[in-house]
C-alpha cells in the first residue's frame, strides 16, 4: 500500500509539473487594495485556516462524532434534456445541468455558470472526486454558447477539459476573476476570449445585459504549492429580462446584504448549500443550507435555486445532508420550497418577470 501512495503521488507531481501547475505564483499585477497585496488576494474579513493539516484534524473530530458520509457508490444515470436553442421572450430559464453549473437563457443569450462536464473535480482523469449525477444536459446537445462564468479556480468549478470543450464549441465570452484571463490564455495558451474583472466592476455585454463581479468569501487555488493567485467572486447579471445572482462558492458573510443593497434586490439567486461539514473548517469557505436561506433573505431574491451539491463529494456531509437540512431551514423561517427550489439535474423553472 505504501509503494501505491508513492507511485499515485510521483504520478501526480509529475502530471503538475508537466503542465507548468507545480507552482501557482502570482498571475495578476496591479497595486495593492482592500482585498490584494500586490501579490496574492485575500477576503475583506477573516480568512480563516484552509490548509490540509487543519481540514483533517476537523475531518477526523467530525466523523469520530457523527461517523463517516454516506455517499452512492455508483454514479446516478440521468434523464437529460435537450434546451431551446434560445429564449427571446421576457422571460429566464434556468436549466441546473449540476453542482454549480446552470445554463440560463434569456434575451437571446445563453449563458453558463462554472461548466464542468468532466467525470473527476480533478487534474487528472483517473483520481479525485468523482461525479455521482450526471450532467442534466449532454454536452452535444447544447446550444450555442455567448457568455461562461467562472467564480473561481476550484477544479469543481473552473474545469479545463470543459472550457476546451467550449471554445471548440462556440468560442464564448468568458468572464472571471483577477488573474484568470492570464491563467486561460498565458499558462495554458486556450486563446479564449476573456475578460478579467475585480469585485465591484462591470462590463456591458450588450444593452441586453450588464455583468458586475462582487465580493465573496472564499479562496482559489490549483496546484500543490501557492495559493490565491486568481480573485474569486460572486456574479451580478442585470438587464431588461430581470436580475440575476451567481455566488459560485462563498462561506457566509455581509456580501449578500451588501448586494441585495446594491441591485435593490434579485429576480433569481443560485445559491450553493453543499460541503459545509465539518462546519467547525468549513464555514468559512462554504455556506450550509441554512446560510444559503438567510443569505436569500438578505439578497431580498425572490426565488432562489440550490447548486453544489449531490455531484461531487468534497467534505463530510452525506449524500442526503443538503437537501434535508435545507427543508428544515426553509420550515424554520417559513419559506416555500416553491421558492426556494432544489432542482434535479435537467430540470428547469422559468422566471416571469411581475408588472
């Protein structure tokens, strides 16, 4: 067994280094603000620990209490659908293909949120987490893509083979964080068409539709040494169809007031309830089921869909955890499951904007 850990992690160091990802250096050169220090970024409040030693230790404590995670064996096959070439009416649809991956279509856009159509969250095909549903739509079956958001550089939400996959496809507009236009088109030489934005900035892709990246709590990394090199983030859509919130990944804190300050409210937030256990590590980097309801409230949003979770097994809650702790959560504050929705992957609602 010792040799077999040896041999996967001089495979793995090998695969990194091969694809200049031994170490993640800083990929972004600006001056110094609020949340970067002229090298690396940082959250506005408490970063809190996320390193190896300290998520173990609060894994280990976790599941001596409460056991070890029930996740599914096999994978779970599921019925996709096949989209609308486009919607030009006044209205969005919202098709959760899985995790944090959304195909919304309105104003004749259509636009995808962190794509990952791989197999593994992973550098590497045959290691990591594996997914247990599958993708809600086929990839051949997609429409021509405008727009894809990354909310940062997590392997569960910035997936290489997937964004190759799309510029084949139909060479989208990709919009991302600080640092992430160099790592596409600098690093790994995609030739994408990107633009980097910094918290609080917008770029307007039409008279359509207004982007604004925002603040979230979080952190971003993809290699084995070095860290925070790209900016995470949370993403703001707003046009004549309605308001949008993307908050990719994000532990809870006054960025949803802030927003919902901000845009007067939303018309639709996509909220992650998933890998928050062992809370005592990971409320920092993820919000629980019941933070993704207050974080509702606080948005002042007038449905919200649940992401991240029943795909990938990234922490210690259970396959179930999410969705039954977000029922208790929506009971406790009184809230409709019809507003807060937990769609299955392939299934969509579509949002009317009200006179």
């Amino acid at each position: 067994m010792k040799y077999i850990i040896i041999i996967i992690a001089l495979i793995v160091i090998l695969h990194l280094s091969s694809c200049i990802l031994f170490y993640e250096g800083s990929y972004y050169k600006g001056k110094p603000s609020s949340h970067f220090n002229g090298n690396n970024f940082f959250n506005q409040n408490s970063d809190g620990k996320k390193n190896f030693s300290s998520y173990h230790q609060s894994k280990k404590e976790y599941e001596q209490q409460f056991g070890k995670p029930y996740w599914p064996q096999h994978k779970i096959d599921i019925a996709a659908t096949i989209p609308l070439p486009k919607v030009e009416d006044a209205t969005i649809h919202a098709t959760f293909v899985g995790h944090s991956t959304f195909l919304l279509q309105f104003a004749g856009l259509n636009i995808l949120t962190d794509p990952i159509w791989s197999m593994r969250a992973s550098p590497i095909s045959f290691l990591g987490p594996k997914r247990i549903k599958q993708p809600g739509i086929n990839f051949i079956d997609l429409p021509p893509i405008d727009i894809v958001l990354i909310s940062h550089s997590h392997y569960d939400h910035l997936d290489l083979p997937t964004i190759k996959m799309l510029k084949k496809h139909s060479n989208p507009h990709f919009f991302a964080g600080l640092g992430t236009c160099h790592y596409f088109n600098v690093i790994h030489k995609l030739q994408l068409n990107c633009t980097e934005l910094d918290w609080q900035q917008s770029f307007s892709f039409n008279p359509q539709l207004n982007i604004t990246f925002l603040p979230a709590k979080h952190w971003s990394k993809r290699m084995l040494f070095g860290n925070n090199a790209m900016l995470w983030g949370a993403f703001a859509l707003s046009g004549k169809s309605g308001k949008i919130y993307f908050a990719g990944d994000t532990g809870f804190d006054t960025h949803f007031a802030d927003a919902g300050n901000d845009f007067n409210g939303f018309d639709l937030a996509l909220l992650p309830i998933g890998a928050y256990k062992p809370q005592s590590f990971m409320s920092n980097h993820h919000t629980s089921p019941r933070e993704a309801v207050l974080a509702m409230q606080q948005l002042n949003a007038k449905k919200a869909i649940a992401m991240h979770f029943e795909t990938f097994q990234l922490a210690s809650d259970s396959f179930s955890d999410p969705l039954n702790d977000l029922q208790s959560a929506l009971q406790q504050q009184q809230i409709s499951s019809n507003d807060f929705v937990a769609l299955q992957p392939g299934e969509k609602i579509i949002i009317t904007q009200q006179p």
